[in-house]
C-alpha cells in the first residue's frame, strides 16, 4: 500500500487526517469525467488547432460518437458481451486436469470485488468500453505488503501516456485531475492494448472512423434542424384570388390551431373560398438524407465488427453465409473472441505471478448459447452421448446441484466406431461362417 499512500499523499493534506477507510479512490485521485488535461501552451494549442474536428465541420471524440446509435449500440453489445460472460481462474494440475482456483487472490478480484466501488462486470464493461473508445484500457495495481494485487483502479486513457524505454521496458505518466503527473511502472499498470501499430499503444476506432461519425453526426444536427425549423413542407394551399394581409394572418392562426398538439392527425381539413390542398412528396434530396444516414451506420457497425441486424438493419441479413444466424457465429468467431483473448492474455501477463506458470484465465465460451435452449440442449446430448460429460456436469453448466441418486458422476460409452472394441459377450463371431468339413 506504500505506492498508494504516497499517491494519496496531496489528497490528504488537502483534507486533514483521515483513515485509510474513509478516502475514496474514486472522489480524491480518479477523475470520473476523464478528458484531456491541457497544462502546456503547446497543448492549448494542438486542441484548438486540430482537435477531433471532422471534414464535415462536427467535432469528433469518444463522448460525442457515443451520441450515435451505431457507435453507443456497437460499444454496449461488445462490452456487454465481455461483462457477462463468466471468467474462471483455473489452475493447471497436469496435462489434462484443470481445477478451479478459487482458492487465489486473483479469483476474488476478479470474480468479486475488484476494487472498493465496482462491481466484476461493471468493471469489465467499463475497461471494454475505453479498449473499443480508445484502443487502450488501463487500472493500476494496489499491492499489499506481501505483493498480492487487493484493487485494480480504473484510470482514465485520455490522461494516461505509455512510452518504451530503451530497455524495453513501458512506463506510464497518468495526469490526475490537480494537473500533477504520477509516473507508473509496467508492473504497476494492468494494460489492455487494442490493434496497434507500434507494440506498445492500441489505436483507436474513433480516430479512423471520426469522418463517418462526423457525417452521422451532421446528418443527425441537418435532421434535427429540419424538425425544428419546419423547413420541409407536406403541402401546399393554393387561392384562386388574392388574400389580403389580414387573410393570411386568419388562415396562419387556424392552421396552427388545427395541428396543435396533434390532436387532429388524420382528420379531414375544411377549407374555405375555393381553396385548394396539393400535397409534396418526398424530395431526392430528403431521400438522399435517409439513404447516407443507412450508409453510415453500415460504415459504423463495419468499423466495429458487429453484423447490422444486431444494430437493427435487417435489410440485408442474407449478405453472410446463410442469414442472421450465420452473421451472429461470425461475430463471436471474428469480433468477440478478439476481445476475449485479449482480456485472458492481459490477466495471465500483467495479474498472475511471474512464477505461477499454472494459473490462467479464461472465460466460458459455452454461455453464449445460454439464450438458445435447443442449441444448448443438443450440445449436452451430444456430450453425453461420447462420454465427454457426466449428468452432473450437465447440471452443473445449469445451475443445479448434482444428483441426489449418486449416479450423477457416471460417463456413458460412446457409441461403437470404426476400430473400436466389441463388448466382452458378443458371440456373434462366427455365427454367419459355414460349418467346417470333418
């Protein structure tokens, strides 16, 4: 806790003695707004001059991409999916047998209680959301005495730089919110890294995609401003005379009046003095506008690796292999198993012990099927009939203890294949061959 206490050390100053129970991490040393601290004039001016601006003229950046559907329904499906899935910390005893480690610290801290305010699955979400938003996720380790990690402390990527020293080695500079700087070890730093070009910083999705976001995100301000100005027209009435000013201002106030609150939809409109109503249709440039807003949430979801019918486009659902269901094995094969592994690999390099060579991390693949209970179903059939799982194995994938009979833990033999061995009483050897001359 040396590392921590001397982290705390300003906060503490600032406000009087306290116990180590009553300062939360959260309030005195992790910023929950994240964003970029300027504290250089050089920075200053970086932001101004560049910025997240899109050539469309809208800034870009991972707060306001979150405001398209596409971008937020692409970061909760992914992070989502990481969240519930369930990690296990297994230990490996030999080449075949792998038993729970419930028994390790590692266990509770991810499986329980990571640090004193989260949750394991509000945890993973978050740290999946910054890796998709940012290409880096990052929590710094608090050790005990004894150098058993007790929290992982979220810290916010847009105020964390990781460099390579000349030995290879990374070290982290993260800016808190006071402005001052906290220079951490690669030891210190459980670090997930996105797609990278260089080894050490995983690039972020918004930098690469910030001109389609911009276009969603124009064409979203151009449709709001369209609602709210009343720039397009449903139709238009026409006079066979001439209408004074007066006139107008009669047939303003009763048109108003007539679609107030929306009470009259649909009903039939009375008009007076050879009056005439000619309806508009939709023009090719309204068309165009609903066209690019497809276009782009088709880019968004590309970017991301999640099929469009998980985003609600179901217009082209045959596009992969044979439909939705197609589509959805390609997003666990192709997308989620990405982030997955990287989690495990995260774990294995930066939580466990460098001398525990038997203990690992790895989440149940199995539980994607948990919505589909005749897949699910057919899997354990399947199991049991080549002797791959137990009842009780079954009923342990679902929750429910093992059987009360004892008979639970029995494999049943597979069925006989090509090379296998026929049962001990099988006398049918010969039953077919011909009697022998005597």
């Amino acid at each position: 806790m040396g590392l921590w206490n001397w982290l705390m050390g300003s906060a503490r100053e600032q406000a009087g003695p306290a116990t180590p129970a009553s300062i939360s991490p959260r309030t005195s040393y992790q910023d929950a707004g994240g964003g970029l601290v300027i504290t250089t004039p050089q920075q200053l001016e970086e932001a101004l001059r560049t910025g997240h601006v899109s050539s469309s003229g809208v800034a870009v950046n991972p707060q306001s991409a979150m405001q398209v559907a596409a971008v937020y329904a692409c970061v909760r499906i992914i992070s989502g999916a990481v969240a519930t899935l369930p990690l296990h910390i297994k230990r490996r005893v030999d080449d075949k047998t792998r038993l729970d480690a419930s028994d390790d610290p590692l266990w509770t801290l991810l499986r329980r209680k990571p640090n004193r305010w989260q949750k394991p699955a509000q945890f993973r979400r978050m740290l999946t959301a910054h890796l998709l938003l940012r290409g880096n996720a990052y929590a710094m380790k608090v050790k005990s005495v004894r150098g058993h990690i007790q929290e992982l402390i979220p810290l916010h990527p847009d105020r964390v730089t990781c460099k390579q020293l000349d030995d290879l080695s990374l070290i982290y500079s993260y800016t808190r919110k006071d402005g001052r700087t906290v220079t951490l070890k690669q030891d210190e730093v459980f670090h997930l890294v996105g797609l990278t070009l260089d080894g050490v910083n995983g690039v972020s999705v918004i930098t690469y995609a910030r001109e389609t976001i911009g276009l969603s995100l124009a064409g979203e301000q151009h449709g709001g401003a369209v609602f709210r100005q009343g720039a397009r027209v449903s139709g238009a009435l026409t006079h066979p005379g001439k209408l004074g000013k007066e006139g107008v201002e009669n047939l303003r106030d009763s048109l108003e009046a007539f679609r107030a609150a929306g009470e009259n939809e649909g009903k039939a409109l009375i008009l007076e003095e050879g009056m005439k109503y000619e309806p508009m249709s939709m023009t090719a440039v309204d068309a165009q506008w609903i066209e690019s807003r497809k276009f782009s949430r088709g880019d968004i979801a590309m970017f991301f690796g999640v099929p469009p019918h998980m985003l609600g486009d179901t217009e082209k659902t045959t596009s992969w292999g044979t439909g939705i269901e197609q589509q959805s094995i390609g997003f666990v094969t192709y997308t989620l198993e990405d982030y997955l592994t990287t989690w495990e690999e995260a774990i294995t390099a930066d939580l466990v012990p460098a001398n525990d060579n038997d203990l690992f991390a790895r989440f149940n693949r199995a539980a994607l099927v948990r919505g589909d209970m005749k897949t699910r179903w057919g899997a354990y059939v399947q199991g049991l009939q080549w002797g791959v799982l137990c009842p009780d194995d079954v009923r342990a994938l679902e929750d429910m203890n093992p059987r009360p009979d004892g008979k639970g833990g029995q494999f049943y033999p597979p069925p006989n294949t090509a090379g296998g061995e026929k049962p001990a009483d099988d006398d049918t050897e010969g039953r077919n061959e011909p009697a022998k001359a005597a």
